[in-house]
C-alpha cells in the first residue's frame, strides 16, 4: 500500500536549500514522528539537477519537479496526491496555490496556503486577482492560511481571506546551520574582502525591493569618514545590472558575490548585516545574522517589524539613506567587543522565540487539527 503523506508544494529550485527547505526537512522528520506520515515535496522547474537533491533522498523523503508549462501543473499534482497517499496539501509561495486547493479538494484533503511574500503597493489587475483568490477560492477550498508576519495575515484578510482560517506563524531559523562558522580570515579571502575592514553584508538578488540604492547611498556617505569599509552585496545578474547603472563607477569598497550554497561563509566575513528592504514577509536573513551574532540595521517596514523585538538590533525609516548611513556610523564607532556582546544577547533571543522546535509545533499542531 502506498505510503500515506503530506504533500508539500515548495516550488523550490534555488541553487541551495536555505532556510526554508531546510526547516521543511527538520517538518518532514516531525511529521513522520508525530503522525506516522511520509512527506512528498513539489519542487519548482529547474530543480532537476540541483545537488541537495541527495539530501532529500538522505532524509526518506520523495520529490518531483513541476513541468514547465502551467498548463501541465494540476495534471502534475493530481497524480502526485494520489500517488502519494496525500492526506494534506500544503502549498507555499502563492504561484501554485489555486491548482493546489483545486488537487486537494479533488480527493477531500485540507489544503494550507502559506504566505511568505508581500507587497505594499500591488497593481489593480493583480489586486483584482488577488480578492477572487482570497474571496471564492480561499473561502471555498482552503481549510487554513498561514502567514509569515502578522502583517501578512492582515493583507490577507483584507483581500477576503476568513478571517477565523488565518494563522500568524514566523518562520524559524535554522540556528544549527551556524554552528560552526568558516574560518573569518578564508571567508574574507574568498569574497576579495580587505582583512581589516569593515565589512557590510547586504542580499541584493531582488535589487529595487532589496533597497539596494538606498543602502549604496548610505555608503557612499559612510565611506568619506569611515575608509575601512567595504560592502559585500549578494545576488545575480539582475542585482550587477543594477550596480553598473547606479555606479558605472565601482567605489573602491563595493564587493559582490552571486549565491552560494553555504551562506555561513558570507556571515562568517562579515561585521554588520544591513535589510533595506522596501517590502518583505519576514526576513530570514534577518534572523540568520543574528544568528551568527552580528549587528543588525533594518529599514522599519511591516514584513520585518516582527525582529524589531530582539534588544539591540537598529531600524531606520525606509528609503531613508541619510538615516541608514548614521545608524552605520553609530555601530562603526563602537568598538568590536561591545558589538559581539550585544550581537550575544541577540542570538540568545533568536533561540527563545525562533527555534525550530517552537515553530514545527504550531504547523504540527495546525496539522493535528486539519488531520
């Protein structure tokens, strides 16, 4: 008899597992332990060849790739639920979620949306797109929403949503991941990093919600009083694109680097980490820093007010790259000690509120009811 399962629709593909999958796979183990169910994740075209495939098959869980073409995507998933013995249909990242719902009332499953991305300013159509989606189908084929950040969980009631079937759940972090960071002086080696600099972390791969003009601004500003900095940006072509429109120029202290699939290594180099986000569901990078004991700058949007909690860590109006580059200033003159105490504390509670037990038990315990 087939194994009965969860069926999670991560629509995964990046060149890593990150935060996300690898939290999904520390579930997966739960879900088996508490329910006796198997997990069966619906990655995203492209992920055919990635090589965390094998951790997957190492954990005793079983994938498959969406086709190409959404036409092909309900064909897909409905021979994934009943092959799989689908006793839950989970789906993330909002792209999947209606052929989701409609696979899982197929057979009468619960099916879960689970909202990670949010944007302030949406245009009319997709607006329009969104209410039908929050006001028929939600109300009609999903048994429960989950939201990253209760900003989230406000959007989307108000886009019709039922109320009642909204969950406000944040993400965990994966703390173990960190545990043992690379060695700080190869980290700077491998990034062209200055040994002794100051060194800003910043992910750019989304460059005009990532803020990444506001925070090259900021630096350019930093860089006339504080020489030593230097700032490593993370992201692809879009993000080099960007750069070489902004600054055909390259200051002598910008750095970049594409992904990689160990991100320890870009924490591992760096002194502060700086979000200057214009929209975000929550920020696992966020949490990842403070994970790894460094200070954090945040611009004060809703997506990540969530981590505004932690003792030390520094918002600034977003957009606002004067207020940025001073909240820089202020952490560059204090000195290295007084920073990895106060980065100390933060870690410290990161892993009272954001520990991975803590959040794999409300999505079980939304299990346990669903099931």
């Amino acid at each position: 008899m087939t194994e009965r399962s969860v069926v999670q629709v991560t629509l995964w593909n990046s060149p890593y597992l990150g935060n996300f999958m690898s939290s999904e796979l520390v579930l997966a183990g739960a879900v088996r332990a508490r329910f006796g169910l198997g997990t069966h994740f619906v990655l995203e075209h492209g992920a055919e060849d990635q090589p965390w495939l094998a951790e997957l098959d190492a954990a005793g869980v079983t994938w498959s790739v969406l086709p190409a073409r959404r036409r092909a995507h309900r064909a897909h998933l409905d021979a994934v639920v009943h092959e799989h013995g689908a006793m839950l249909v989970h789906s993330h990242f909002t792209v999947a979620d209606r052929v989701a719902s409609s696979a899982a009332a197929a057979i009468g499953v619960p099916c879960i949306w689970h909202i990670r991305t949010g944007f302030n300013g949406y245009p009319l159509a997709q607006r329009a797109k969104d209410l039908l989606k929050m006001r028929i189908v939600a109300r009609r084929r999903v048994a429960r929403i989950i939201a990253v950040s209760p900003w989230l969980a406000e959007v989307a009631a108000r886009r019709g949503a039922p109320r009642e079937r909204i969950e406000t759940v944040p993400d965990a972090i994966v703390v173990e991941r960190f545990a043992q960071p690379p060695d700080r002086g190869a980290a700077r080696e491998r990034f062209g990093l200055d040994a002794d600099a100051d060194v800003v972390l910043c992910m750019g791969w989304w460059p005009d919600v990532k803020g990444v003009d506001v925070l090259v601004d900021a630096l350019q500003l930093v860089a006339d009083r504080y020489p030593s900095i230097n700032a490593l940006l993370v992201g692809e072509e879009q993000m080099r694109s960007f750069l070489a429109q902004r600054l055909p120029t390259r200051p002598p202290w910008l750095r970049t680097s594409s992904f990689v699939s160990d991100s320890a290594w870009l924490y591992a180099a760096t002194d502060i980490f700086v979000s200057a986000s214009r929209h975000e569901g929550q920020s696992s990078a966020i949490g990842e820093a403070l994970a790894c004991g460094l200070p954090v700058v945040m611009s004060d949007i809703h997506g990540t007010a969530g981590w505004g909690a932690a003792p030390h860590i520094l918002t600034f109006p977003s957009e606002d790259h004067r207020a940025l580059a001073a909240r820089l200033e202020q952490l560059l003159a204090e000195s290295p000690e007084v920073r990895a105490a106060a980065g100390a504390e933060d870690h410290d509670w990161l892993l009272e509120h954001f520990a991975l037990d803590i959040w794999c038990e409300r999505v079980c315990a939304i299990y346990e009811e669903l099931l």
